[in-house]
C-alpha cells in the first residue's frame, strides 16, 4: 500500500515540475537546462536557430514564444531529432 502510495507522490512532484516548466515557457526567455526540460516534457514544437548557432527562438505546442541561449552541446540536434522537434536554422541576411 505505501508502495502506491509513494509513487502517487512522485507523480504529483512530476506534474507540479511540468506544470513549471511549461510556465517557465511561456514567460519568454529561458535558461539552457529549462529549454532541455520542456525538450524532455514534450512541449517544444519548433526552434528556430540563429545563423551563429548562440540563440533560438521556440514555439511551443501550446503558441507560447520564446528565446534561450545555446552552448556548444553537441548533443542537442539529436535531442531534438528524438522528440520530434521542427528545426530550422535562420538564413543570413545577404549584404
């Protein structure tokens, strides 16, 4: 009994993380380890990524925009590959 009891706790520890981060999210701006997060949780749609590959710019499933800057994480186009992600790279303005 306690054993079901324990894992109704952790559940409700999950969704009150989620329900954070999808927060956090919508609010704009982002930190790298959030960005991973809601990446994890399923709630990003699409990335833009700058031409320089430091910033992008997210939508999320729910319409919410924001920013997040990017560190040389060479494991993040699979990342975003596994969890279905739409990524786009910002083409550079010609001069």
């Amino acid at each position: 009994m306690s054993l079901v009891i324990g894992m109704g706790t952790m559940g409700n520890v999950a969704a009150a993380k989620a329900a954070e981060v999808q927060e956090a999210m919508i609010r704009g701006s982002v930190s790298y380890s959030r960005f991973l997060e809601a990446i994890d949780a399923g709630q990003i749609q699409a990335i833009n990524i700058d031409p320089m590959g430091k910033n992008a710019f997210y939508r999320t499933l729910e319409g919410g925009t924001g920013s997040v800057a990017l560190f040389n994480d060479p494991k993040l186009l699979e990342i975003l590959n596994k969890a279905n992600v739409d990524i786009n790279v910002i083409a550079e303005k010609a001069q």
